[in-house]
C-alpha cells in the first residue's frame, strides 16, 4: 500500500511540475523571411538550436511562432539571423544571405503584408507545375541517377525514376509502407538537396567531384551543371569518376584502386570524361572481325597498327604512335602482362573470346601503373561479370588448316563471389605456301590456354573486394621449309626450320578497402608472379631463355577537403630474374626495382588536372624520375581539350625483342656503351601530346571528330640498326636524336540507324641518329589511311539480327633497310610500295544464344612478293626473312559459331 502511495505522490508532483513549467514558459509570434521548405526547416532548426523549446514558421503567413522559458527572443532571432534569414529585429548578413540556395532566396525588399503573395510566386515561377509525386532532387549526372534513385527505393518506393533536365525525381509507392518525406530524407542523406531536405555538408562533400552539383540555383531552374547525356551508360560514367586510375571500375559507388568490376559499355567509346585520351574497346567491338587473340582485336581500329613482324614465324607486333610495341605498356587486369621474354609472341597469348574490355590510352598513363610507358598504354580485363551463370562456346577455322576452340564460364556463387573459368585451344595443322617460296607462311603448332578467376566484392557493405586469377599456358610452334622434320637433329636436317616452344604461368591476386562512410577513400594492394620459358631454335641459331617475374603495387587513395581534390600516393616493387642463352653465350641478370609514387587530381567545373610523379630505384640503370601529367579542359560539352605530358623509362630486352631477324643470316652486334644491360644504357623518352574531341549532331545523329597530335622525344634509345650491313643485327645507344612525330584524326558518325562510319588519316615522322647519320626510322608508313563501316538490321522477337562490318587499311610506301651489301638480286627497293588491306565479316545473330559467322581477310590478295631473301639458300650468307613490311598470305577465308548456354 504504501509503495502505491509513493507512486502516486511522484507522480502527482511530476505532472505539477511539468504544468508550473508550462506556466513559465513565454510564447511569441515575429515576421521571418522565407520561402519554401527548405526555408522551414534552417529557421525553425535555428529557433531550437539557440533555445527555442518550440518553433513552427509559417511559410504562408512568414510569421515564426516561439516557446521559450529562459532564452530571450532576441537571441534566437539573431541567430535566425545568422542562418540567413531576416526578422523584425536582425538582418541576415549579406554573405550569408547569397550562400543559400537559389530557392531560398527570398526578396528583401518585401514588406511583411506581401509575403503571402510573394510565396504564391516562388511556387509558381521559380519552380514550373509538377505532378502530385514529382520531386525537386538536385544532381548532375548518371551517377547522380543511379544513387538517387536507390536511396529512394531502399526508403520505400517502388519506383524512382529522377531526370537530369528538370531536376525532379517522379516516385510511386505505398502510402502504408512509406512517405514521400521519409523517401526525400533518405535521398538527403544520399548528399542530394531536394525541396523538402538539404544534405549534410560533409555528406556532399564526399561524393564524387563529377556529382559536385550547383547548390545556389532555384528548383525548377536549369542546373548549370548537369552533364548527364540520354545515351551515356552507367558504367561508363563511374569510369569518369575514378578517370586517373585510367582502370575498369566498380558498378558499384565505391571503387579502389586495381579492384574492378566492369559492365557493359559501347562498342568503341572516346569518353568525353576521361583527363586522357582514352578509347574504350567493348567485346561487341571484337566481335567485328576474327579477333583469335589479342593481336587481332585492333582490326576494327584505327589508333594501333598492327604488322606482320617475321616471314618464318609469322608473328605479329603492334605499333603505337609511330613506334614499336615494346614502347607502349601492355597489361592484363592492370597488371604487367607483355614485356621482359614474352615480347615476340606475348600477343598471342590472350584470346580474343577471353576479352571482356579494352582501355587504350594515347600518351604517358598514369605513374600508378609503373614507369615503362612511353607512348602509351593497352589495358585488357578479362570475362568476369555475369548476373546469371553464362557459359560460351567457339568454334573457328579458316580454309588454311587452322582450327581453335574457346569455353568461358562466368557463374555468381552467391550474392559476393563469383567465379570464371577459360578454356582456349588452338591448332594450325595445314601447309600454308601462297607465295610458293617452300617456306610456310605461318608456323605450324598448337597452344593450350587455360584461366581461372574468382571475384570477391562486398564493396557496399564491409568495404572490401578482392580478385584472384591464375593461367597456365603452353604453346609449340614449328615453321621453315615444308620438308623440314623437327624430330630430327638440327645438324642432319636438310631443311631450315624453326621451333618456338613456351611455358608460362602466372598467378595474382588484387584486394582492396573502402573505408566506411568515406566513399572516396580506399587502399588497394596488386600482386603477382610469372614464370616464362622459352627454348627454340632458327636454323643453327638456338636461343633459350627464363624469366622470374615478382611484382608488387600498394596504392592509397582519399580526398583533400573535398572531391575536386583527390590524391593517389603508393609504392611498388618489381622483380625480374633473367637467363638467356644465345649460341654459346649464356647471360644472367636480376632487375630489382623499388619505388615510390604519388599523384594529385584537380577537377574544377570546366577541367581536370592529373599531376603525378613518381622515383623508382633500379639496380641496374639508377634512380630514375618519372613525372607525368594531363589536362582536360571543356570549352563546352561537345567541345573538349586534352593536353599531356611525361616521361618514361624500359630496359632494353634486345634477344627477346628482337627474334623476327632471328631467321636470318644477320650476326648480332653489341656496341657497349657502359651500361649494365648488355653493355647498354636504358631507354629514356618525353611524350608530349594534344587532342581535340568535338561532338555534333550529323542527320540528326550523334557523330565525333578526334585530331591528336603526339612527339615522342628519345633522351637514350637502344638502335636496332639494319642498316649498317645486311649480314649484322647491330645495337647500339643513341648518340643524337631520335624522335617520332604522330598526327592522327578520326571521324565517327552515323548516317543512318544502325550503320557506322569510322574514317582515319595518320601521319608519321620517325627520324633517328643513326652511326651513319640521321634516317627514316625502317617499317614506318608515312601515311596510313582507315574506313570502317558497319551495319546490322533490327532485332526480331527472338533477338536475331544480320551484321555486316568491313574495314579497309591503306599504308604508303616505307623505308626499307639498305642492303647494298648483298648482290643486285638480294636487295631490296629504297621504298616500298603502297598497298591496301581489305577485311569483312557477315555473321547471324539467330536469337541471343546463336550465332555464326563468316569473314575473309586481306581480301585484296595484296601480299609481298619477296617476304623471304635468297629463300632457296637458307643457311647461305643473304638468307633474311625479316625484311617484311606487308602481309605475306594471299586472301584468307573463316567461319566461326557461338553458342551461349
């Protein structure tokens, strides 16, 4: 009894004392300027914040109602004030006042008895008619899109559709289950204003710089910074917001540094986006030609030159800006892939149907990616990404003997991990002579390939995400004389032959962090081993080579206040092991290369600086200082400056790059020069370039012209010098200049639906000190001319369609090595002949899972005539088959078939 007592004596003095306070506390009524909602909220969160018990603002009225015990009125209102709003008895300073939102700026002229009449024309001036569930939302772009309208359905709505030209989100959902408050406070959180909410400053802060939108204009008015195009992908715009790492990148908000996880994009794409010039080639490109690996999947463009290397061998190398392969970086999943011993015949190591991507980047490439870029880099990710388990098959074979196979499966294991399994197989087994020398004009041979990739991405949740891959691959070729017998000795065979027999492995793993709330922070950490063998032999010459490849790459990324400000810094390690054996000559040497890096992102309204730099410590060629830098700047959105520049350093691999002259009678030269690589110095180059994108409407399409300019200036090179006699393959370093010059422009339009024109000119000027003075630069076209067209018809019910695509290389005379040495009936011309290259393909998409093709390439026949000299001597003193400068098969037809399952 007495326990209820007590309970009811508190509670009774409890109730008396909430009625005295009541009692105590002063209520009152001031005008305040304001316009809308948002206006609502900052007065009344002021009111409280200095004391206010209550507060509730009329926007109608323009009256602030106030409770208050022991604050005095004034003090709230000045800090109403403070907040940007006048009263009766403060005004707003004028600082304040201009940093409000461009809806909130309310006329402070007005009298009090107007205000009503002046809201009346906020709502229906500045703000246009919307419909009942139509929002204000602010945002800029396709990133701003895909997080607004996923903060709006993770609050409830069933479906948020937001449109970048009027600024409003449109929503519908269960009034049961959800409100539009709830939703429009869950799109604030996200960092986007709308009418109802504002977003935190320091959740604004952290989006992207691109997503940076203008927080001063009215709602309803245009957003002056709005950069979001109909036709743009998703995933092509995350590419914009991590544009310096120059990678793939997540479909997901976050991204870290060398985790990716890329989708879908256009066939080929020059994203107006990107600080560099950089060409995004989709898997939809690799499907307009035979594209068997990834020598092949430049067929469809224009900016890399691809040439048969070797007569005998038949290899392939590609060019970039006037200058051989081994200049421009070539990496796999932003890993290093094909360098050191893989050089001659790396490209054949990475099978077209392999491929999901390509990014192909013009110039100096980041310095996160290393220091041996010089004229640029080509990046390829492969398969991977799939929403539903998808399992490939292919089959190809042309008329000539040559036959492959290829199976990918990429399966979701669960809602984290997927998985991807690759399967490549190839055979060439008929004698193939178009030019009936009695040698063959491609090797004969198989190769075995095969990958396995397991993903791990929890990016939104925990932060994290990691990627593990691991290839074995085993290839044999043999090539020479149609009678040639590998199973005999190479001292009782009567033919020339050759063979190439390679083992490679390699393993890597990638793993990053997001850090939790801060979007645009991560760390990531890249690793990887490779092993290569090579053992083969030309004729009497043998050369066998190893290399033991370690490398390492930790890169930390954050922001600098903001977005607009972002830094890299890293560090990374590179080892390579090397033993090569040439004749009788036996060479080791370890590389051992530690370095540091770091690189800063400036993004303002109208441009993008990338500055970076990085210092590597190379035990062989010494501290080495590799700054680079790019800018983009948009005098409008179709109208787009890049402007780069930066230096890079290799070694030179000069056994392993050099094995096209290999079948020849040349004896190899080394001129010393007191370097610790074969005598020599290492290479060191300045890339500079400039490009110009501009976009316009043609018949009312989308159509695009690229003008690019880029000079490559050599500090040292390493010179594979031809021509100071036709029976020696001479190196030596650089006493001079060697520069090259590249001009290249590109036109992309459509005519009309579903066909594509690509048109290209190039111009190159390959100069080099030689010993006997400067020359032409050998194997160099001057001019080189591009058409691609391409055409396919509507899609039916079952998604079957007709695809026709065909392309046409022309390349001006080139400078050939001089071989005044040899009697008049083994040299060659000065130059040589233009000549043109035609290639098509017509294939039959007869629903999504089927699909068959036929092609043919070098349709011309154009083919060179003398690819071999003195072919009916091999072992003789002019015997040369690396004078090649045009294809050396005559026309080529395939046919191929996919299958998805």
């Amino acid at each position: 009894m007495k326990l209820y007592i007590s309970r009811f004596i508190l509670g009774a003095l409890f109730l008396f004392t909430q009625f005295i306070s009541a009692q105590n506390l002063s209520k009152n009524q001031f005008k305040v300027k304001g316009n809308c909602e948002m206006c609502k909220t900052r007065i009344e969160g002021a009111a409280k914040k200095a004391g206010a018990k209550t507060a509730v603002y009329s926007i109608d009225l323009q009256t602030l109602t106030i409770e208050t015990d022991k604050v005095s009125t004034d003090d709230i209102l000045k800090k109403v004030a403070e907040a940007g709003h006048d009263n009766e008895k403060f005004k707003a300073s004028d600082d304040v006042y201009k940093s409000l939102p461009g809806c909130c700026l309310y006329d402070r002229d007005l009298q009090p008895e107007q205000a009503e009449s002046h809201h009346e024309h906020h709502a229906n001036t500045a703000a246009p008619a919307k419909k009942n569930n139509e929002f204000y939302v602010r945002g800029n772009c396709a990133s701003c899109k895909a997080r607004i309208e996923k903060a709006a359905k993770n609050a409830g709505a069933d479906l948020a559709e937001w449109n970048a030209e009027k600024q409003t989100v449109i929503l519908n959902f269960d009034p049961s289950k959800t409100s539009s408050d709830k939703i429009l406070k869950s799109i604030s959180d996200a960092g986007h204003d709308n009418e109802k909410y504002k977003a935190a400053d320091d959740v604004y802060k952290g989006l992207p710089g691109c997503c940076l939108y203008d927080r001063d204009f009215a709602f309803g008015e245009a957003n002056p910074k709005v950069h979001y195009e109909e036709e743009t992908k998703h995933d092509e715009h995350k590419e914009h917001q991590a544009q310096s790492d120059n990678e793939s990148h997540s479909k997901h908000e976050k991204n870290i540094e060398g985790v990716v996880v890329t989708g879908s994009k256009a066939a080929t794409s020059v994203s107006k986006k990107e600080t560099g010039l950089v060409f995004n080639i989709d898997k939809k490109e690799l499907l307009k030609a035979a594209c068997c690996n990834l020598s092949e999947s430049f067929e469809t463009n224009a900016t890399v030159d691809v040439s048969f290397s070797n007569a005998v061998t038949g290899t392939k190398q590609l060019k970039m800006l006037g200058l051989d392969q081994k200049y421009t970086s070539l990496t796999k999943e932003q890993l290093p892939e094909i360098r050191g011993l893989a050089s001659a015949y790396g490209l054949n190591f990475i099978p077209g149907r392999w491929i999901e991507s390509i990014q192909l980047t013009k110039g100096g490439s980041t310095v996160t990616n290393g220091y041996e870029s010089i004229t640029g880099q080509i990046n390829t990710e492969l398969l991977k990404n799939a929403k539903t388990p998808e399992t490939s098959l292919n089959l190809f074979s042309d008329f000539n003997g040559r036959a492959e196979i290829n199976i990918t499966n990429v399966s979701p294991i669960n809602d984290k991990w997927s998985q991807t399994f690759l399967l490549h197989g190839n055979g060439t087994f008929g004698n193939t002579d178009m030019n009936d020398d009695g040698f063959l004009d491609r090797p004969k041979g198989t190769q075995i390939n095969a990958a396995y990739l397991l993903n791990y991405n929890d990016l939104e949740k925990s932060g994290f995400g990691s990627h593990f891959g691991i290839n074995f691959i085993r290839d044999e070729r043999t090539a020479g004389q149609i009678g040639f017998d590998k199973k005999l000795a190479q001292d009782k065979q009567p033919a020339y032959g050759v063979g190439i027999d390679i083992s490679r492995f390699q393993v890597w793993n990638k793993t990053g962090y997001v850090f939790k709330g801060k979007p645009y922070q991560s760390i990531g950490w890249m690793n990887q081993y490779v092993y290569h063998q090579q053992d083969s032999f030309f004729g009497l010459r043998n050369y066998a080579g190893k290399q033991h490849t370690y490398y390492s790459n930790l890169i930390f990324e954050s922001i600098l206040g903001n977005t607009n400000h972002k830094y890299k810094a890293g560090a990374s390690f590179l080892y390579d092991g090397y033993e090569e054996n040439y004749l009788i000559d036996n060479m080791k040497r370890n590389e051992i290369v530690p370095g540091i890096f770091a690189e800063y992102t400036l993004t303002g309204l109208k441009y993008t600086l990338v500055a970076g730099t990085r210092v590597d410590f190379h035990n062989l060629a010494g501290t080495q200082f590799t700054p680079r830098v790019n800018f983009k700047y948009d005098f409008t959105p179709q109208t787009i400056l890049r402007l780069s520049a930066g230096r890079g350093f290799r070694t030179a691999n000069v056994f392993a790059e050099n094995q096209q002259y290999f079948a020849s009678n040349r004896a190899i030269n080394i001129l010393p020069n007191g370097g610790n690589i074969y005598g020599l110095k290492p290479e060191i180059a300045w890339n500079y370039g400039a490009s110009l994108q501009q976009e316009f409407k043609l018949f009312g399409r989308k159509s695009s012209i690229i003008a690019d300019f880029f000079r490559t200036d050599f500090q040292d090179q390493v010179l594979v010098d031809l021509d100071r006699s036709p029976q020696q393959l001479t190196f030596y370093n650089l006493d001079g200049k060697s520069f090259a010059n590249s001009f290249q422009t590109q036109w992309d339009f459509t005519p009309f639906k579903n066909f594509d024109v690509r048109l290209a000119y190039k111009y190159y000027d390959v100069q080099a000190d030689y010993i006997d003075g400067r020359r032409e630069v050998p194997f160099m076209a001057k001019h080189r001319g591009f058409v691609n067209l391409a055409y396919s018809t509507n899609k039916n019910d079952k998604g079957g369609f007709w695809s026709f695509d065909t392309t046409l290389n022309w390349v001006g005379k080139q400078r050939l090595p001089d071989m005044a040495g040899n009697p008049a009936e083994f040299q060659l011309p000065v130059y040589s002949n233009s000549y043109a290259v035609l290639n098509a393909q017509i294939s039959k998409n007869f629903n999504k899972k089927l699909r068959a093709y036929l092609g043919g390439e070098n349709l011309t026949s154009y083919y060179q005539k003398n690819a071999i000299i003195d072919f009916k001597n091999p072992f003789g003193n002019y015997f040369d088959g690396g004078m090649v400068y045009a294809p050396i098969m005559k026309a080529n037809f395939y046919v191929g078939l996919d299958v998805t399952f």
